[in-house]
C-alpha cells in the first residue's frame, strides 16, 4: 500500500471514531476530543510524511553510492553499430576500430553512470523535503500535546 492510501485511510478512520464519539458525549468533553483528535492526525499524517521521507532518502542515498548498472554489453553494442543504429564512420568518413569503439562505448557507460547518480541526488533533495517540511510540524503538535 502506498503511504497516500495509509493516511487516507487513517483520516477516515479518525473522523468516523471522531463522529461516534461527539454523538456519544455531546456536552462532556466534545470540544476537547475533536482538537485531541485533530492533534493527533496531524502527528500521525506528518510522522508518516517523515518516516517516508527517511526511506527515500536511505533509497537514494544507495543509488548514489551504487548506481543502477549498465546493462547493455559491449557485444550489443557492436551488434547495434552492424545494424546501422549506431554511426560506423567519424565526421571526416574514417571507419572506427574496435579500440575507439570500445572507447566509445566506456564513454557511454561512464556517461550514464553520471546521469544515474544525478538522479539520485536529485532525488535525494526531493525526499529530504519530505522530512525538513513536515518535522516542524511535527514538533510544534507534539509540544502542544504534552502542554496540554
């Protein structure tokens, strides 16, 4: 399940224990549960908007240290140049060898590695919004809780 689906579930939840509990005790305390309530849903949606973002930046963080490996090989990549898809010849018409292929061939390795790991850390920049945005509110409704 997906975090949106959890919290969506627990806010319905919330508000059908918070509609039977108003109906209950409508002039004991009503007042007070339903801002308990709302205190507590905002702690469980931000502490959930955090741990999520804790296992991204975790996830992220391992794609920058070992990115996603190449997974085309040098043979398919031979077989590509036989096909036609890949240029045989250099700008002034000289066939390439096999060593400037293979050179070829690492640059764009090397090349994709690079755009792998940019996307992490993009990725990372993003998942640590998810934590650095919600935590203070996190710590402003815990605070409020214990105050009152």
């Amino acid at each position: 399940m997906s975090m949106i689906a959890l919290i969506a579930i627990a806010v319905v939840a919330l508000i059908v224990l918070l509609f039977i509990g108003v109906r209950a005790e409508p002039e004991e305390g009503g007042e007070e549960m339903i801002k308990n309530v709302y205190v507590y849903l905002v702690l469980f949606a931000t502490l959930m908007m955090t741990i999520g973002g804790s296992v991204a930046v975790f996830m992220a963080a391992a794609d920058i240290v070992s990115p996603v490996s190449y997974y085309q090989t040098f043979e398919d990549y031979k077989q590509l140049r036989d096909a036609g898809k890949i240029p045989v010849e250099t700008a002034d018409g000289k066939v390439l060898s096999e060593e400037e292929m293979r050179i070829n061939y690492d640059e764009m390795v090397a090349a994709e590695k690079q755009r792998q790991v940019d996307r992490a850390k993009n990725s990372l920049i993003k998942a640590l919004g998810w934590i650095i945005i919600p935590l203070p509110v996190f710590i402003y409704f815990q605070r409020r809780r214990t105050v009152a």
